[in-house]
C-alpha cells in the first residue's frame, strides 16, 4: 500500500501546485447569488485581474478543481499499485 499513498500524495501535491498557478478568478462580489462569470486563470498571488472591480479568486470553482485533483490523483495511484511489477502484498522495508 506504501505504493498506493506514496504516488497518490505526489500526484495530488504536484496537481495543487499547477491549480495554485492557474487559479480561477471571478469579478461577481463573495456571497452574491448571482452566475459567477469567470474571468480567466492566474496565480492565486496574481494581480492580473487587478484593474477588473471586484476581482478575486473564485474559491468555489478553485475547490471543485481540487476535487478533480484528488479524484485523478487516487485513480492513478490506484494504477501504479495495480500494475505494479510483482504481485501480492508489499513487502515492508523494517521487516527485512
């Protein structure tokens, strides 16, 4: 299983730092109940949008992207344990 939380936590870090770099952003104001209209993606640190009124990272779609980061990054640790070279449970490293 080592496999399995080992490639997962990677993929799942690796794909935090890609979204924290390509960050939704939005200029509908925090709480409104309006459609949030997106404005591009930037660097959750950017001041891209800054001369847009009301301009802030959209942490809804920002949440959902990193939902979508942990779903694909547990499939594909879920791969790298199945198909691994050699079959059945792994050996422990303090047990040899």
């Amino acid at each position: 299983m080592k496999t399995f939380y080992n490639v997962t936590l990677f993929f799942f870090a690796v794909g935090m730092v890609i979204l924290c770099f390509y960050a939704p952003w939005t200029p509908t104001p925090a709480g409104s109940p309006y459609t949030h209209v997106a404005l591009g993606y930037a660097p959750v640190w950017s001041a891209k949008f800054a001369n847009v009124p009301g301009a802030r990272v959209d942490w809804g779609g920002f949440t959902l992207i990193a939902g979508v980061v942990g779903f694909f990054s547990v499939v594909i640790g879920a791969a790298a344990y199945f198909f691994r070279g050699k079959r059945g449970p792994e050996k422990d490293l303090d047990d040899a």
